[in-house]
C-alpha cells in the first residue's frame, strides 16, 4: 500500500482519482481548500463518499500556503503525488486572474518544494490542452510549439510544465504534466459546457451557443481520464509530458443534439461570438501517451453523455 497526496480531491477529476486509489485499497491524503469558485455542496458531497472508504484523510488547506503544504508531509510520508488541484476555467481568468497565480503558480511551487524536501517516487500534475493555445495545428501533438497561450489560465498551465522542468532538471524529482482535453461525466464541473446546457435544457431556459455553434471539442469521458491518471502515476519518468484526449473531436451542435435527444427535449438556442480566450477547435494526438502509458479511451461521447444524464437526474432528482 503507498501513500499518495491527492490535491483537490474535493474537485471533480481528483474525487475520481482518489476514489479509484482507494478502492484499490491504497492510502489517500487528499487536500483541496473548498473554495466557492461553483457550488460548495457538490463538493462536500465528494468529500463524503471519500469518507466513507478507509484509508483516507483530508486536509481542508490552501496549496498557496507554504506551512500547510509542509506540514502535510511533516504528518505523513508520501510516495506519490497527484496535482489535481487548481483555478480552473478559461472565462473566469477574465474575472479573477489572481486566483490562477495563487493556485496554479504559487500553490503548485508550494509543491514542488515539498517534493524537493521530501523525496518522492513520483509526482503528476495536471496541465490542460488550453496550452496548445494559438500556434498549433490540430489535432495537437506534445512536439508542437505552445509558447502563445489565448488566456492566462493557459498561460499559467503552461508556466507549471516550466517550472516542473526546471525541478526536473536542478533536483531529480521526476514529473509528468497531463494535458488534459475538456474531461466531462458524473460528478462534473458545473462551469463546463455539459453541466451548464442540461441544467439549462431542464429548466427551460435558453442555452448559450459560443462562436454560432462552430466549435469543435474532444470530449474525454472521466473514466478514461482515470486510467490514464493511474497509468500515469504507475510510470515514473524523469520528465514527461502527455496528451490525456479522446480524440475524436465532436462538433458542438452534436453534442448538443446528443443531449436533447437523451433528455428528450429540444433546446432553445441563443447564438453568440466566439469568448475572449476561447479555442474554436481541440483534438489530441493520443499516439505517444497510447505508447508510453496504454492509454486506451473507450468511452464515446453519446455513451459518456448518457452517464452523465443518470448520474444528473439522480443527484438533483430531477
Ligand atoms: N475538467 C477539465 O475538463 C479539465 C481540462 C483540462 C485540465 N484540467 C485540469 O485538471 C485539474 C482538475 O480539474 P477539475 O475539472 O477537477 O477542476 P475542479 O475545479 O473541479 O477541481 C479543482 C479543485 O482544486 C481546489 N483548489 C483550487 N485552488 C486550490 C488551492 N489553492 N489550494 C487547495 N485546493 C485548491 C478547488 O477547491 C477544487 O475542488 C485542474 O488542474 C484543471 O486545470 C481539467
């Protein structure tokens, strides 16, 4: 059994990474600092069904504050870490830019410090495929240059592959950045697209269409994000970046026409332009994290949708 710190274990990626060690039978230290960025109860409730498995702890601490960092390891010895905390979103960077340097830069150096204090086997972290930003051809591949990011949250993302390169190459601590493409399924972020259009559809209100519906996204299910997390955190490498994607990208008004067609209503449609900081297109190479990791995805979008609409109709009983 290791010990593996989860950081934002209250959000939705690191809930389903720590509950997927756990039941594994692994020990847990999660930390997340419950901020109020979307609704509080969703993430109470992950912490609660954390809870209920043994082997977990929690710290209810901000990654931006050094001594709480440290007095995570002073209290346990921690063999593998997974970064999954952080200010997420793309239009919030616009509203609170500091809360992405509090979180994403200072909250993830806090870590990197710890790491080189305290030697461990492995540490991940997420990046996102924001990174990809302006220069690079889709479908992106981790070769291309990403050195002009369209929004700050893109660019502090990429500032943490950086500054882990940089504790790479000076302490030997070995770190791999997952660039994760648009993650989606039960549990999900209300502030993503999915969350938003079927809360939306529900109540009968309109939904927003960025960009007169021509974007394109790869939708990757969390399932899939899961196993190439563990893979990940199963596979030490000294540095290594990888594309966690689906790829196959799905066209919005696709996606959107699969959701009607499982809540069984047509959605009314209020077109607009593209957002500030906004990407028209994502889709992932998966050819190297296939190669080095057997990420594998197998959920599609129709299937994935379909779980989230279950999931959702079961927790607000609607
Ligand atoms: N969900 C996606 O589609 C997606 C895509 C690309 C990258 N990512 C990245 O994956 C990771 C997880 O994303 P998510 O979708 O689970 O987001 P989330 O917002 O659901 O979870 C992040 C958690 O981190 C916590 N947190 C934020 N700042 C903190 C701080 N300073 N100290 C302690 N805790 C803090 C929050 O309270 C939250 O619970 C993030 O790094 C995100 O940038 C997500």
């Amino acid at each position: 059994m290791k010990t593996y710190l989860v950081t934002g274990a209250a959000g939705f990626i690191g809930f389903h990474v720590a509950q997927a060690l756990l039941e594994r039978g692994e020990r847990v230290v999660g930390f997340d600092e419950m901020n109020e960025y979307y609704d509080l109860k969703l993430k109470k409730d992950r912490v609660a069904r954390l809870f209920t498995r043994d082997n977990f702890t929690f710290y209810e601490e901000d990654l931006a504050d050094a001594e709480a960092v440290e007095g995570v390891f002073a209290d346990h010895k921690i063999d593998i870490i997974a970064n999954l905390a952080a200010q997420a979103g793309v239009r919030y960077s616009l509203i609170d830019p500091h809360a992405y340097v509090r979180s994403n830069l200072k909250g993830f150096m806090n870590l990197l410090e710890a790491a080189r204090r305290h030697p461990v086997e492995n540490f991940v972290y997420a990046s996102s495929s924001s990174v990809y930003g302006k220069t690079s051809r889709s479908p992106f591949k981790e070769s291309q240059r990403v050195d002009a990011p369209v929004s700050l949250y893109a660019a502090t993302k990429r500032a943490g592959e950086l500054m882990a390169h940089s504790y790479h190459h000076i302490f030997k601590i070995p770190l791999t950045g997952l660039r994760l493409f648009t993650v989606y399924g039960p549990w999900g972020r209300p502030d993503m697209a999915l969350f938003i259009f079927t809360k939306a559809i529900m109540e009968g209100s309109p939904i927003k269409v960025f960009n007169h519906g021509k974007m394109r996204r790869d939708f990757t299910y969390i399932d899939d994000i899961v196993a190439g997390i563990l893979a990940s955190l199963a596979n030490p490498f000294e540095y290594e970046i990888f594309n966690l994607g689906n790829s196959t990208t799905v066209p919005l008004m696709d996606f959107i026409a699969t959701l009607e067609e499982y809540l069984g209503v047509d959605a009314e449609k209020e077109f607009l332009p593209l957002q500030p900081g906004d990407v028209v297109e994502t889709a992932a190479d998966i050819t190297k994290a296939r190669e080095m990791l057997g990420f594998d995805p197998k959920i599609d979008i129709k299937e994935g949708i379909k779980r989230f609409v279950e999931w959702y109709r079961e927790y607000y009983g609607v």
